[in-house]
C-alpha cells in the first residue's frame, strides 16, 4: 500500500513539473518574438521623442509666432505622439505613455513668460522631462541592460579630454535635477 501511495505521488509530481516546464518553454518561445516587436516599437518612439527636442526649441525661440501657432506645433506634435501609443498600446509600458503624453505640455506658454527666473526654470524643466523620456525608453526596452551588459564583457574604460569633460557637465547635469 505505501509503495503504490509512492508511486501515484511520483506520477503526480512529474505530472506537475511536466507541466510547469511545458509552460515555461512557451514563455519562453513568445518572449523572443514579442522582445523582437517591442525593440522596434520602442526604438521608433524613441526617435519620436528625441524629435520633440527640435519643437521644443523653435516653438520657447522664435519669435515670429503667435501664441495659436505655437500652440497649434505642440498639439499637432501631442496627437502624432498619441496616434503612436494608440497604435502601439499593446506593447508599451502605461507609464512611459504617460510621461511622454505630457511632455510636451505647457512649452508653447514659456516663450510669453516675462520672468527670467521663472522662465528659465520652465525650459530646464522641460530638457529634464524630455532627458528623463528618454532615459525610461532606454530602460523599459533593455537598451540599457544590454549596455551594462557589454560594457561589464567588454570592459572598455574609454578616457579622453572630452569624454571627461562631458561626464563633468553630466554630474552637473543630475545636481541640477536634483534641485528641480
């Protein structure tokens, strides 16, 4: 009797484990596909965003239009980057849609702002969130653990006059972030 209880709780625990590797291996099949899908996604939107930079600073600097144009380039830019996450919503994160949804917002009230202070802060505000996109693409896509990930393989230091100085502005960069 003990050894047929031993022998049916085998069958079930094989039967078991069968079944979670079974699953996991179908995971594992569709996870490549769909990573395949979203590096592409993620690599477009991500080109997408990096073009808000150049609508960001015509619509702060030039002064020739008015407030319904500038108004007019930033939503044309908001519904293009929307059309985008409507059409790709399957794929992406909820909460890059989010932050890349508003971040064009309230850029095309800076040019007017009269304080220096004040409208300083607006645009560096704005650079941040823009940086702060881009750095949660690269993050949510695997772009930047596949760096880490090459760079802890390859080792490469790479050092030179404006490699440092470009990380000095860098660490002057993440102060002032902080102060925001």
């Amino acid at each position: 009797m003990e050894t047929a209880l031993i022998g049916l709780l085998g069958v079930l625990i094989g039967l078991l484990a069968n079944e979670f590797f079974r699953r996991r291996s179908r995971i594992e099949s569709y996870s490549s596909s769909i990573f395949d899908k979203r590096i592409v996604i993620y690599e477009e939107l991500y080109q997408r965003v990096s073009a808000c930079s150049s609508v960001i600073t015509d619509v702060i600097e030039n002064p020739s239009y008015s407030k319904e144009q500038r108004m007019e380039i930033v939503s044309t830019t908001i519904l293009d980057l929307a059309s985008f996450g409507d059409t790709h919503d399957f794929y992406l994160n909820e909460h890059i849609v989010l932050h890349y949804m508003t971040l064009l917002m309230g850029v095309e009230d800076i040019y007017d702002i009269k304080g220096k202070k004040q409208k300083k802060k607006e645009i560096e505000r704005v650079w941040k969130n823009l940086r702060e996109t881009k750095r949660m693409i690269r993050k949510e896509s695997g772009i930047e653990a596949l760096d880490k990930l090459f760079r802890s393989i390859t080792m490469a230091r790479h050092k030179s006059p404006i490699i440092e100085y470009y990380n000095d502005l860098e660490k002057q960069q993440r102060k002032r972030d902080k102060q925001l």
